[in-house]
C-alpha cells in the first residue's frame, strides 16, 4: 500500500509510502513472513521519480531503500534497517533486513502483494 500522489500526463505515477513501519509489520507478519524484502509481502511500492517506472524499496524522505545485501543503518527515514541492536546502528552487510520497529512510528512504508 503507498499513496499515490500524481499520474503525470505522461501516465508515470509518482507516488509515496503511506504505511508506517508497525503498520508494514502487522500486515506482513498476519499475511507473509514478518521480513520487508522476502515472500509475497514486500517493502515496495512504484514511483517514477526514483526509477523511472519500476517499484522501488521503500523508504521515507524521498529516496529509496536499501537493496537486501546492502549496509542499512535504522534512522528516521527508513522502513527496515539490519542493525543488530536497538539504536540501528550499525548496520551489517549480509545480514537479514528487518522493519525498523525501533526507530519510531514514521510513514516510510509501502507494501506490494504478489497473487497467485
């Protein structure tokens, strides 16, 4: 679930995270697998801006998420960091992306469905 904010006349959405990271995480949890970048509930939702038409990891502040091997430290405008303490620092490489529970109750998150 993300906002969608325009459709421009050239038909590209640009939209935006409208899910915070507890709401990302109760639904991924009751439906999925409670991880943002695995199974059929994942941290993604489309807009142009930021990839010119694919769907984007999402995060706050108008920049995307970090790819699932990347270092993501927990902060303000993240949705999932893989931190191994509460203060989301540091981040590990390689290490499992969670929802960044512990950061606060900001809207940095969407969430896509995969349907069979």
């Amino acid at each position: 679930m993300s906002v969608v904010g325009t459709i421009d006349g050239t038909g590209a959405m640009h939209a935006t995270p409208g899910l915070t990271m507890q709401q990302a995480y109760a639904m991924d949890t009751k439906i999925d697998d409670g991880f943002p970048q695995t199974g059929r509930a994942i941290a993604k939702y489309l807009d142009w801006t930021i990839t010119h038409g694919g769907p984007v990891w999402a995060a706050g502040g108008g920049v995307a998420g970090a790819s699932s091997t990347g270092i993501t430290a927990g902060s303000a405008t993240t949705c999932y960091d893989n931190s191994a303490n509460s203060s989301g620092t540091p981040g590990l490489a390689n290490a499992t992306q969670h929802y960044s529970l512990e950061m606060g109750n900001y809207v940095n998150c969407a969430l896509l469905f995969t349907f069979q």
